[in-house]
C-alpha cells in the first residue's frame, strides 16, 4: 500500500510543519510519513504562503516534456510550433502554471488549487528545451523545472544541455532536479548483482544525482523523476525514506489520493499532444479509483494480470468506465459488486513497461474525464 496523505490526520502546523496522528497509519511505508513529512515540509522544498479563499480545485495537470524539436523522436518530441500553440492555450484559456514545489506542498498539506492549475515539466534536460521551449516559458512567465541525468551533463553529450546552461535557467528560476546519474531504470541492477541489491544501487544513484545538481547548481530539490517512469513498492519505500518525491509517466491529474512518490504525469508527445489531446488532458481530474489487493507491478509471466477497482464516487459512474492497454485495446471488464470490477487485458503483457488506462466521464461536468493509469512491468529489470 503506497502512502498518499489522506491516510494521515492532519493537525495545526507548527512553524510550517504538519503536526501527525499515526493512529491511522497502516502500511509500513505510511510509518515514514512523519520523517517524509519533516525532511520535506521543514526543510527541502520552499513553501509558498497562500490563502485558500477562491482556490476551488482539488487537483492539479502536470505535463511532462521532453524533446521541443522536429527532428527527434516522435514518441518522445513535440514540435516548438505544438508547444507554442499549448502555451498559448493555457493564456488564453485562463490556466494557472504553478511552479513544482508549489504543486507538491499542496499535495502534501491537501491544500486546494487555484482553478484550472498546470505544471510543467521536462525530463533528460535535452538542449531543445534551453533553445527553443525556455524563450516561449520566458515570453509567458511560466515556471517550469527541468530533471537531469547528471552523466549525461557531465560526459558533456551534444543533445543535452551542459551545465552553465542549467544554471541559467536556475538563474532565471527554473527548478533543475533529480533524474538519477546515468538514464536507466530505477529497477536495473549493478552488474553481478541480484534483486536484493536494487534498493541499495537505486539509492546511492540518487544521492549522487543530488550531490552533482548542489554541486553544479546549488540547491537540490528533494524531487526525483523516476526514469522511463518504472518503479515499484520497494524503490517507493526506498524514496519515502529519503524524504523525497517521485514523479512518474502514468497518465492523470494529480490530487490527494495520488501517492507522493508516484505522482501522475501526462506525457507529451506528437501521438498524444495535438490541441484536442492536449485540451482533454489538462481538463482532466484524477479518477477516485481504489485498487484492492494489488498484484506486484514487477512481472515474470506474459500472462496479463487483472485489477481489481473500486469506485464509490458521485463524480464519476462505474458503468461508464473504460479501461484500455498501450494499444489502445479495451480491457475486459467483469463487476464484482455495485462499486467494483475487475479489468484485465485479452493479450499477453510486452516486456518491458505497460500500463492499464481507465477513464470515465464526469456526470456533471460536459468533456471532462477521469484519469487512473496504472503500471506494470515484465522482466526484472524494468526496460533496460
């Protein structure tokens, strides 16, 4: 069971920090919660003072980034022409870009949001995004952080950004954060090692992350981007007992259910950016799904696994559910009682990562949908 805050009761702060009843605290990672909590509130991410009147959302989009280019990959790209028109449709459209620690204070205290919020964000820090995205941010003043993969920026690689031009945009006030030391997945193993090693290996590879960013850049949000968007239980736990967040690549708006060391992101890219996608996706909400006795997301078997969902919300109805996999295939679907069902996909899981998509449309609100994603991974080591 991953930690998310709405297992904690929460009290008055004192002096910025959240006062804890552990009377409700029932998985062992919700017992890092308090530590989570005190590293995170009191000391690692600048809390902005803000009053909660005429804020109304209870949830935010966090758009995830990577190449602002024509001539890369299009699964992970959007051209500079799509990003312009996306940032021209949060002005004109009235959406709020919240800086990251923003977001996540919010998340973490269950503040609410302004109406229509949007964070930005990019992974691998490629050198599009200080030459063609930057200019357009600055242009709007929207705050943006970039998640760096230190060897990357140290082998001083031409794709990628180098390091006096991440201070730049630290400078300027972007936020620069944690994607590991070298690009691989968090659940690749040292060589000759074995699973037990992986919450060690992961560990120490973030810790260097963050020493290179304080070193090169003089602050180190308390933040991590989980590479290729794989993790599991373990490497949650491992990243909770840091004191640190995680951002995933599982489609959704984040809120208060979401898990602080997964939170849900919308990918980018030339299939799932253009303005009608874009649109549907930032006026999304999170889907209040719960998932009951959750399979390991780690899977040896090609067989696909099923999920188990309960969902009891006024919000969203449970007959118009769908649930989809990376082929855009519907799930089969099976109700297992008034508030809950059983999803399963009819073909074998690829190696490497997938995810089960399921959406519903809100019953009052016209075009808007619920998001959960949920992830799985075949092989041990996730897609390296």
């Amino acid at each position: 069971m991953i930690w998310n805050p709405s297992n904690l009761i929460r009290r008055p702060t004192v002096d910025g920090c959240v006062v804890v009843n552990t009377e409700r605290i029932v998985s062992p990672l919700n017992m890092a919660a308090c530590l989570f909590l005190s590293l995170v509130l009191c000391t690692g991410i600048a809390l902005p003072q803000s009053e909660d009147q005429g804020l109304v959302d209870d949830h935010v989009v966090i758009l995830l980034y990577h190449h602002v280019a024509t001539a890369t990959p299009a699964s992970t790209s959007v051209t500079p022409e799509l990003f312009a028109a996306h940032l021209r449709f949060l002005r004109d459209e009235g959406y709020t870009v919240l800086p990251l620690d923003d977001v996540l204070w919010r998340l973490t205290k269950g503040k609410p949001f302004p109406n229509n919020s949007v964070a930005i964000t990019f992974d691998d820090a490629y050198v599009s995004v200080f030459e063609e995205a930057w200019p357009m941010l600055r242009k709007y003043d929207y705050p943006f952080t970039v998640f760096v993969s230190t060897d990357y920026i140290d082998r001083d690689y031409s794709a990628y950004m180098d390091w006096t031009q991440l201070r730049t945009l630290a400078d300027s006030g972007a936020q620069i954060a944690n994607h590991g030391v070298v690009h691989r997945s968090a659940l690749a193993l040292p060589r000759g090692g074995s699973a037990d090693d992986r919450r060690e290996y992961f560990l120490l590879d973030a810790k260097r992350a963050e020493e290179r960013i304080r070193a090169e850049v003089g602050v180190a949000p308390r933040v991590y981007a989980w590479p290729y968007g794989e993790f599991n239980d373990e490497l949650e736990q491992g990243l909770a007992d840091l004191g640190w967040y995680g951002l995933g690549q599982q489609s959704g708006a984040a809120g208060q259910l979401s898990s602080l060391t997964a939170v849900p992101r919308f990918p980018m890219s030339m299939a799932h950016a253009g303005m009608a996608a874009f649109a549907e996706r930032i006026n999304s909400e999170p889907l209040p799904v719960k998932v009951r006795n959750p399979p390991p997301r780690l899977r040896e078997s090609s067989a696909p696994p099923s999920l188990q969902l309960f969902l009891d919300d006024p919000r969203f109805s449970i007959e118009q559910l769908s649930c989809f996999n990376n082929s855009g295939e519907r799930l089969s679907m099976q109700r297992l009682g008034q508030h809950s069902v059983e999803v399963r996909a009819a073909a074998p899981l690829p190696p490497g990562r997938s995810k089960y998509t399921c959406t519903a449309p809100h019953v009052s609100k016209k075009g808007v949908y619920g998001w959960y994603s949920h992830l799985w991974i075949r092989g041990a080591e996730g897609s390296d």
